[in-house]
C-alpha cells in the first residue's frame, strides 16, 4: 500500500434500533449525503433516508407510501442514488410468503423524491411480471447514468419458479431501465443465465454511457467465480460475461458474497470480491482498462487464506476507485476505506469502528461510508485531498 490519503472525517449515527444493511449516496450537485435502510417495529418493515445536509442530520423520512412493504436482507439492501438533476431514488424488495416454498417471493419497489429526499412519490414496480406467478426478484443493486438513465440489476427467479424441471440451472440475471427519470421503467432484459442464488449482483455506468453488470455465476463442477458483462447500447443488449479471475472456487451452496463493479472517470472498470477457493481466500481486487473486455492481476486486499467470507463496496471517482470492506484482522470487523489507483492501494489512516455490511458513495472530494452496528446505522463523511500530481495522473 502507498502512504495513507489524509482525510477529515464527521460520524454520526442515523439511529440506533431495529435497522439493518444500510446503503449511502451523494448528491452530484449539493453534496448532500442520503443514507437508506429498512427498520423493523413490531413486525413491519419499512423503507427509511435520512440526509446529511452541510453538516446537519436531518430526521429520517419513511419512503415506502404502502405501510410494511419492505423486507430486510444483508444481501438485498434498500438501494439509494441521485441523479444528475439532483433527484433521488430508492429501490427495496418487499416479501410475500408462498405455501409450500422454503423461501417467500419478492417484487423490487421503487420511489423516487424531486424535493430532496423530503417526500417520496408512491412506489411502482421494477420488475415486468409483477402481479403474475410469484417469483423471486432480489439480490439488487441500483446506478444512474449521467444523461440520468436509471439502471436497477437483479437476480430472478421467475423462470426457474414456473419451470417443471427441477435441474433447470440457476436463475437468471436481468436489468432494467427508465428512461423517464424514474417514472416508469421498460421491460427487463436476461443478461445472462445460471447465476449464483444469494450474492447480489452490482451495476455501473461508465462515462461513455457503457453499462456493466457484475454477478458470481455457476460454472460446471460447481465452480462459482466472479463475472461481468458489458452493454454498449443502454442496457438493451449485453455481451457474454467474462470471467474476472479463474477462482476455481468449488461450493455447494450460495456464500452470500456478491462483487462490486465501479467504473472511474478514465473508464477503467474496478471489480472487488470475496472467493473462498482454496489457497486464495479473501477479497481481492482487479481492475480493466480495455473494458471490461479482460481484467489484470488480482490485488489481495486482505490476508490471503486469512478471512472467513466478507463482504466488499466500490465506488469511482475521477482517477480511480474507493473500496470498503469489512476488515477483520483485529478479531471483529471493521469498516474499512481505500483508494486504488495506478499507484496502488492507499489506506485511510484511520478505519471506521466496528461494524459490518459497508457501503461507500463518492464525489468530488466527498467520501460517505455507512455501515451496521448491531442494530444502529452509522455514518462517517470524508474530505480528502490528493496530491496535484500523484501515482494517479500519470
């Protein structure tokens, strides 16, 4: 690792009970910084934001108008982000017990804010078959282009849920897209088949508009490695998935560990993961300059064979990407932010405290993570400052 980056840091906790997997955005334009999270009361779950607004922390706002439509899940986040425009969006998964199924169904929802996260407008659906047979739809995650195309991935299980074969491969990867700032959104596309059930999947979008989709998906022999495909035309069609490194890791089940693809300001497509294979375990970070057409050398972020499975965040900024995971070379698990670039890895100097599930937002020189503590969010905001010239701009 290169010296650590200097930064000022401001931590609050948005609240205290009853809160699960937090997710952090920030506004492009203000600066603002979203936090959203479902909390449980007597049994209902429910959508809530909170924004940060020059330093002070506003009282959250319950975003889902339909009381109780929402279910908690570390893998499957209340997703939020901004758009260029400074609108805000937040998609969940709601739950609905099927008779006979070992897991409930699941619709995504989503609701978007034109006043800043004040007031949210009654939820739609993401996904095209909702109201139809009950099927999993989860394991989200939610981008925004500049032109302010809204992007939301998923893995679902509508095929495989109407299927009569009971060897019918995984489920299937699919994205979906509004185009008219969050008012509606056209029907999803397959970006692929035979993905891994429980790790979520995780979207970008490059500068150029490219879209990038990142999954752990089922190999032959049971082999479950990380992957990314490409659209080049606005999420309507997708290239076949290429692996990010041959892994090899052999699993007979679902590791509740999906990747994080970011893309920086140069392009550059940055894929952080956990894999469990066997001499190779613990998070690992790689990056592509061709597109997401071929991926470099892993880079261990954590001891290597040292970690029990973990979980990992990326966002980009202009030269390269901050990553969070959860950091457990003290014994607990610690929060923790860096920077990759083409100098290398460059640690915060000083970690988050204790806490799991991270999730980071860049802009500018604004750094947001938040996290879980027990059943507290906790939120730190960052100021940095990189050198003029650096490892970097080179």
């Amino acid at each position: 690792s290169g010296e650590p980056v200097p930064l000022s840091a401001t931590e609050v906790t948005l609240t205290t009970t009853s809160a699960s997997n937090p997710t952090v955005a920030i506004a492009p334009r203000t600066g603002t910084v979203y936090v959203a999270w479902v909390g449980t009361t007597e049994g209902e779950s429910n959508v809530h934001l909170a924004r940060v607004e020059d330093g002070i922390t506003m009282e959250p706002v319950r975003v889902n108008d339909v009381p109780g439509d929402a279910a908690p899940h570390p893998q499957a986040p209340a997703k939020v982000a901004v758009g260029p425009e400074g609108d805000v969006y937040v998609v969940w998964q709601n739950n609905t017990i099927v008779e006979g199924r070992r897991f409930p169904a699941s619709d995504l929802r989503f609701a978007r804010s034109t006043d800043g996260g004040r007031t949210f407008e009654p939820a739609i659906h993401v996904n095209d078959d909702a109201g139809g047979p009950p099927a999993s739809h989860t394991f989200h995650d939610l981008a925004v282009a500049s032109d302010g195309t809204v992007y939301v991935s998923w893995i679902d299980g509508r095929r495989r849920a109407t299927s009569e074969d009971d060897d019918d491969g995984g489920p299937d990867i699919r994205l979906a897209r509004s185009t008219d700032g969050g008012r509606s959104f056209a029907p999803s596309v397959v970006v692929d088949e035979d993905a891994c059930p429980c790790c979520r999947t995780s979207v970008a979008v490059g500068p150029d508009g490219v879209v990038y989709v990142a999954w752990r998906k089922i190999f032959p022999g049971n082999v479950r490695d990380i992957v990314v495909a490409r659209s080049d035309d606005g999420g309507h069609t997708f290239y076949p998935p290429v692996r990010v490194h041959e892994d090899g890791w052999v699993i007979d089940g679902c590791p509740h560990a999906g990747p994080a693809v970011t893309v920086d300001g140069r392009g550059r497509v940055h894929v952080a993961w956990y894999t469990g294979a066997e001499g190779r375990a613990g998070i690992h970070y790689a990056v592509s300059t061709d597109g997401g057409a071929s991926f470099g050398r892993p880079v261990p972020l954590t001891a290597v064979n040292g970690i029990a499975t973990s979980q990992v965040k990326a966002a980009g900024d202009d030269g390269a990407a901050w990553l969070a995971w959860e950091d457990r070379s003290a014994g607990g698990r610690t929060p923790r932010p860096t920077r990759a670039g083409r100098g290398g890895l460059r640690d915060v100097a000083e970690p988050a405290a204790s806490g799991l599930l991270p999730e980071i937002a860049v802009e500018g020189t604004r750094i947001a993570l938040a996290w879980q503590d027990g059943e507290a969010v906790r939120l730190a905001v960052y100021e940095h400052v990189l050198p003029t010239r650096g490892d970097d701009d080179r």
